[in-house]
C-alpha cells in the first residue's frame, strides 16, 4: 500500500504517467509552445538577507509580450496578489534571466551575478527574442542594490 493507493492502482499510474513512453525524450521546456510558457519571476526585496518571492505566471505568451509588459504585470501582480505586501515599497525596475529549464544554477541562491549579459535592458523586445522560453525563471528587482550587492556579495542572515 502507497497512502491510499494499492500496489495495482500505482502500477497503473506509473504505465500511464511517466513510463509510458509518451514524453520520454521531451524536455519540459519543449512540452509548451512559445506562447503559452509557464514562468517564474523571483520578486528579491533585499539580495543581503535573501528576501525573496516567487511570482508564479502560467501563461504568458513570450512571442508577444515585451519585456517591458513584463515589468508592468510582475508590478501590478505584486501591488495586488495577497503575500506581496512586504515587497509593495520595493522599486522594481530590473528583470534579469536567471536560469532556462534544465540550465545550470549559480551558487549564489538569490540572483546569477557572475555576468550581467542576462539582464533584459531593451523594454521593447519580446520574451522570446531574449530567450525566455516555458520554465524559464527571471529575477526582477532594484538595478542599485543590485550593483551595491554586486560590488560587495555579503550576506546578513
């Protein structure tokens, strides 16, 4: 017994689900079309205490949302979705790449600072043309504590 399940009820699961062969070479950034991406935005009030949230946003459609469309529904999202009272007096005014869907990870847990050729500068550019694509996580904060935390990585927690 599984919880509930019987041995049987797990076995068909498991021939139905992920043994089927159905999605056995698809990775899950290619299981959803460009205009329909499931993206993560990391919300980060504070980079020396770690204080951050993430923005769930299921389905954005990356060949026609611009960057800076982004911004506006990532802060429009934060003034009115309950648990981002805290981040509310945050200026947000930077969205950064931080991983794609089976990319590597930095070891700094709260934003990739080994290089800034991730950051999305151009508010006209759409999702896509940047290289955002389904499961794609995107850092969004303040561009002067960043180069203060950039120029100084220090932790306080």
């Amino acid at each position: 017994m599984y919880g509930d399940w019987s041995e049987d009820e797990m076995a068909t699961l498991n021939d139905a689900g992920a043994n089927s062969g159905e999605f056995d070479d698809a990775l899950t950034n290619t299981l959803r079309p460009l205009s329909d991406c499931f993206l993560t935005v990391r919300i980060i009030k504070s980079f020396t205490f770690r204080t951050t949230k993430n923005l769930l946003l299921p389905h954005v459609d990356a060949t026609k949302m611009t960057v800076g469309q982004l911004k506006d529904l990532c802060r429009e999202q934060v003034k009115t979705a309950p648990g981002f009272k805290p981040y509310r007096t945050c200026e947000l005014d930077t969205l950064k790449l931080y991983t794609r869907a089976h990319g590597h990870k930095t070891m700094d847990l709260i934003i990739n600072h080994e290089t800034d050729d991730d950051i999305l500068d151009d508010d006209n550019a759409t999702l896509a043309s940047v290289g955002i694509e389904n499961e794609s996580e995107i850092s969004f904060f303040n561009r002067a504590l960043y180069d203060e935390y950039k120029a100084n990585p220090q932790q306080a927690w």
